[in-house]
C-alpha cells in the first residue's frame, strides 16, 4: 500500500495514512473513464428541446389561392415547411437521453479516476476541513495555503457552512462522499479528500 501524508488546513503535515490500492493504483483506462463521463452528461441533460410540427401551427385551414388559374406555384397550407412561419421538418421533441452502464464499470471507473489523481501527484488528505462560520474569504485562504486555483473537496457528510462558503468562489466544489463522481474528479485539476472519507469510499467502492 502506498503512504501518503495527512495534513491540515495550513498545509502542515500532521500524520502518514495508508492508500488502499485497490482504489488508488488501478490501471487508468481512458475508454472507460470516457465512457462513464458521457453517460453523466447525457443523465443530466434536460431534453426539452421542441419545435412544432406543421399540424401543431396555428393556421392552415384554408387552402391560400385556388390550385389552378394564378400562375403561382400550387399551396395547400400555410404551414407548409417550406414556407415562412410554417412547421420544422424532423425538429427535436422533448426526450430523456439517461441511460445506465454497468455497476461494476461506474465503480471501477471511480477507482480510475481515483488513482489518476494520486499517479499525478494532485491528491491531498486533509486530517478534517471545518468551518465555524460561512466565509467564503476563509475557504479561499485554505486554498491560497495549498497554491490551489482549482479544487474538488470531498467530506464525510453534509457539511453546510463549508458548502456555503465554497459556492461562490470560482473554480472550487465541494462534495459529500456519496456524491462522488468520476465527472467532478476529471473537472477539477486537484482532488482533496477528508482522511475520514478513505472508509467510506472503501466500503462504496470495494463491494
């Protein structure tokens, strides 16, 4: 098993932990990884896109001239595709584009995505990352601490006030355990994980 160090919020060095290889030294397969992200985006994508087709346009009773005897080209409708103001032709309708893969592929593209972080050197464990108050200038001081501009921060909960205090500074999220995903690692350049989250992706990731 690989060590890491523990640090806190200063960026000292407070402690050694020990990485489980199964989630941290797992061959990075770029097919997988991209494979898993395009089924989150396609998962959070609204569908509700929609044109009207040339039955859904207002008008088009009437027939606009006769048929013969004007020397214009011959119309049955004014919502006709092909005129002004009439129906789209194969236009797009509202649609769910989710789909799923495989469970074992998601997790083992998390533990992917995981160990890619450690191999570059952009993880960091945090002993605990906690905020008394909402201060969005305070969490940007922890960050300033670690030379980070870019950063995914994953708790062992709900942490509201740290939350709060992240929400408007740009380039920066942060996350429950549960809420991990291989799309948010892959955004951000620098992962931060509290050491108390390394037993709970343990037990999520290695069932």
């Amino acid at each position: 098993m690989a060590v890491c160090d523990v640090v806190n919020t200063s960026a000292a060095k407070v402690g050694d932990v020990e990485l489980n290889d199964a989630l941290f030294a797992v061959e990075v397969q770029p097919g997988i990884l991209h494979e898993v992200v395009c089924m989150q985006r396609a998962n959070r994508r609204q569908g509700t896109a929609s044109t009207k087709t040339r039955g859904e346009v207002r008008g088009g009773g009437l027939k606009p001239w006769r048929q013969k005897g004007t020397g214009r080209a011959r119309s049955g409708s004014r919502t006709s595709p092909i005129w002004r103001g009439g129906g789209v032709v194969f236009g797009p309708k509202p649609r769910d584009y989710s789909y799923k893969l495989p469970k074992k592929v998601r997790r083992l593209a998390l533990r992917m995505a995981l160990s890619a972080r450690f191999s570059e050197g952009n993880l960091v464990i945090l002993d605990k990352f906690t905020m008394p108050e909402i201060k969005t200038k305070e969490f940007v001081n922890v960050m300033k601490n670690f030379n980070f501009d870019n950063c995914l921060v994953v708790t062992d909960g709900t942490n509201q006030n740290l939350s709060l205090s992240a929400r408007n500074a740009v380039g920066y999220k942060v996350l429950p355990t549960v809420g991990l995903n291989v799309y948010d690692i892959l955004k951000y350049s620098k992962l931060m994980l509290e050491q108390s989250t390394l037993a709970q992706l343990e037990e999520r990731l290695m069932v």
